[in-house]
C-alpha cells in the first residue's frame, strides 16, 4: 500500500470513528504477533514491528504496522 492510500484509509476510518483521535494512555512496541493492523487490515508479523495503543478509558487497543502508526499520528494531529 502506497503512503497516499494509507493516508486515505486513515482520515477515512478517523471520520467513521474506528480510529481515536485522542492521545493514548500507553504505547507499546514488540515483535508482531500476527494482530490485524487498524489501518490497513493485514496481519503484523514475527518479522515486523507492532505498535500497540492502548487507551484504558474506553479498554480498547489498536494494532499498527510501523507505517500505518507513523501515518495514524501525523493525521490524528491534523485539524
């Protein structure tokens, strides 16, 4: 996935509300364990970096490839 179509993708799913805009109460970086990316859907694997973001007021986590997170925060920070 080209980074135009990841970009897309995100301010799509920020607008539907499947993706916060607010700031997380943690994140954590570890080996993929094969969670579905929020952004683009596929899988994290062994060899790939796993963000995950968690915010503990709603209990709700997301999983992003390296990308996808790096894209996520630069649109979330957008007006």
């Amino acid at each position: 996935m080209d980074e135009a179509e990841r970009r897309r993708m995100t301010r799509e799913k920020m607008a539907r509300g499947e993706l916060p805009r607010g700031n997380p109460q943690s994140i954590m970086v570890h080996t993929g364990t094969g969670a579905r990316c929020a952004v683009c859907r596929l899988g994290i694997t062994g060899s790939e970096t796993e963000y995950e973001v968690e915010f503990t007021l709603r209990w709700v986590s997301f999983w992003f490839h390296r990308s996808c997170f790096a894209t996520w925060l630069d649109e979330r920070a957008k007006p």
